[in-house]
C-alpha cells in the first residue's frame, strides 16, 4: 500500500515515528514481525519540516572514519542545509529495528525536497 505524506510544517521526530510504523506494516491487520511487510511511503516537501532552533544548533551527528581518534560530528544545521532528505531518511533509519529487514524497509522509503 502507498502512502503520500507532506512533511510542511511537521516535526521531524514525529513524522518519521509515523514512518517508521508504516514501513514496519503495523498499522495493517496482516501485521507480521519477521515480515518486511509492503508499505510503501513517498514524503514531498522534506525542506520545509519543522524544526526547533535550539535542535538545529544542539543536535550533532557522530560517524568513525575506522582511524584512532578519527570521530568526525556534523551538526543538524549543517546537515539539513546539505539535504534535508538526507536527515529524514537518518531519522526513520534509527527508528526501525536494526535486523535484516532495516535494508529492504528503507528502499521502501522515497523521500523528494
């Protein structure tokens, strides 16, 4: 099933909650945990999400390059600025359950500026 969410003005926690339980199929009666389910979700307008300035100065993104001492942070505001696609598919991401079914829940997940 395909659901069309317009993200203008929604929080960014909040929307990808409600997308994560979408990809996961939890809102279908044939609901199935070692399922990947058949949810499918396309978000329009992800530049325009709600988000509060003191998250965009105070939340900071970590990654490890796999060197000592190499932990590289970003800042939320950083990243938005860059694409904000790319912190809404990060979001939804750490919200679904790190099994093998994370990979083919997230091609599901089509998300347009």
């Amino acid at each position: 099933m395909e659901h069309i969410i317009d993200a203008q003005n929604k929080k960014l926690g909040r929307l990808a909650s409600e997308i994560a339980v979408i990809l996961q199929n939890k809102k279908s009666v044939h609901y199935e945990p070692r399922l990947s389910g058949n949810g499918k979700v396309i978000v329009k307008n992800a530049g325009k999400l709600d988000i509060a300035p003191n998250k965009m100065e105070q939340k900071i993104y970590y990654r490890h390059t796999g060197y000592m001492g190499h932990l590289k942070e970003k800042k939320l505001k950083v990243m938005y600025l860059e694409s904000p696609a790319k912190v809404l598919r990060k979001a939804v991401e750490r919200m679904l359950p790190k099994n093998t079914l994370q990979a083919k829940r997230m091609r599901r997940l089509i998300i347009e500026e």
